[in-house]
C-alpha cells in the first residue's frame, strides 16, 4: 500500500477490491465499510497496515482483527437492516461491531461479548471514539452462554461468533430468534467452516456452509456445549 494514500483513499481502494471480488455485494455493507475507519480499530503499531486485506495482532493478547474480506463475507451472510438487535461473541477490536451498528442504526442494538479484560477497554475506546457507543454495548464475560448468560429466550435477530468453535454453544441456538440467522465458523484449530444457520422452529436450523475460514479459537467451556 503506498505510504501517500491518506485512509480515505485506502478504505475507497479496499472496497473498490472487495466489490471486484464479489464479497461486497449489498449497498449496506458497502456504505458502512466506507464509513467505519478501521484504522480507529487496529492497535496503535497496526496503523500503517490498516488497509491490508490480512488479520493483524492486536497487542499482546494473542488474538487478531480479522481480515476485511472475511468481515465482508460475514456481514453479507447475517442480512443485517435498521433496526435488528444482533449478539456478537468475540469483541475483539470492536471493529466488526462498528460494522454491524452502522448497518442496524440508532434503532438497533449490537451487543458484543468479550473474555479478555484488556480487549474490552480497547474496544470500548475505539467505539466511543467513533461514536458507536449508543448502539453497541460491549460486556465482559464468556460469550458462550449467551447475554444475559444462560438465558433461554429468543433475544437477537442475530447472533455471530467470531472465534473458531468445536460445537455450536447452546445458548447461542436458543438466544437466536425464529427466522434469525446464527453465523459460526466451525471446526478445528486450523481451519473451520463458516455455518450459517437459519432458526425454522426452536429445535429446528436450516444450515448452509458459507466458506471455509481459519479464526481464532472459541475458548468453550463444558457448561456452554
Ligand atoms: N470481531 C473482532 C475479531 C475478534 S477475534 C474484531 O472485529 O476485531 C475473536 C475474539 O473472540 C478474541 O478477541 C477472543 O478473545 C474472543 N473470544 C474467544 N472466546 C471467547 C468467549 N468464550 N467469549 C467471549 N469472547 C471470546
């Protein structure tokens, strides 16, 4: 990436490439990658690389910012609008949930679970520096038992997972509305199959392979399986 691109120029040029490749497809997810500055969203030795289509570290903690490509395939497959009410499990840098407010809007919700203490101040920074604090609310505790955890109402439109499970938690299913989508990458540790599962009745998932994708492992307690 040329170092005299200013950001604007960047993220017009990332998403001019993600168009190309056919992963950007709805006006939605185009308008809100144009909008979100990801380099708000990566950690602060990041910058420069802001714009590469890679996952990058985010400090110390072991985790990553996922690739842009791989946040555009999940934003298209969830069919998000205004006003939905959607669970992300893996908060991460925040930069995804950013994503997903911008699309849900003011009459939305975006609640977003995290287990690492230092990635829940990081992401609750980066929002509130951007102003998605109002739509996404960030909480710190095991995102595979749901919010409020162990509930067993049907709560979001959506749920996503953005860490690679062994199985699909069951509170997840459960907390996924009739008629919404669960979006999950499943498999092992090196790669995974993004399973996108729509809820037909409460026992009942019409289940479709998205593509295969490597994330960072799901930590799973027993309880949450
Ligand atoms: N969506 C993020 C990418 C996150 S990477 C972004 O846009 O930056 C996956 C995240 O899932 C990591 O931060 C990891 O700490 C978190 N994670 C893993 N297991 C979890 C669990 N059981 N509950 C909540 N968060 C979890």
């Amino acid at each position: 990436m040329s170092v005299h691109m200013t950001f604007e120029e960047q993220r017009l040029n990332l998403v001019k490439n993600l168009k190309e490749e056919g992963l950007i497809k709805s006006k939605a997810v185009e308008s809100a990658f144009l909008k979100v500055p990801r380099e708000k969203f990566v950690w602060p030795d990041e910058v420069e690389n802001a714009y590469l289509d890679i996952p990058l570290p985010l400090g110390k903690t072991r985790q990553t910012i996922s690739a842009p490509h791989m946040v555009a395939i999940m934003l298209e497959a969830l069919e998000l609008r205004r006003g939905l009410k959607v669970l992300e499990v893996g908060c991460g840098s925040g930069y995804s949930a950013a994503l997903m407010a911008e699309i849900v809007g003011s009459n939305g919700r975006v609640v977003s679970i995290e287990r690492i203490p230092e990635l829940v101040e990081f992401a609750k920074r980066n929002l509130a520096n951007v102003g998605y604090s109002d739509v996404v609310e960030v909480i710190l505790g095991d995102g595979c038992l749901g919010y409020p955890p162990r509930s067993e109402e049907e709560i979001y439109d959506r749920v996503v997972v953005t860490a690679a499970a062994s199985t699909i938690p069951k509170y997840l299913k459960k907390q996924t509305k009739q008629g919404g989508i669960l979006l999950i990458p499943v498999g092992g540790s090196w790669s995974q199959t993004l399973k996108k599962l729509v809820k037909i009745s409460v026992d009942k998932f019409d289940v479709k392979d998205v593509t295969e994708c490597v994330f960072v492992p799901l930590v799973e307690s027993d309880e949450a399986l």
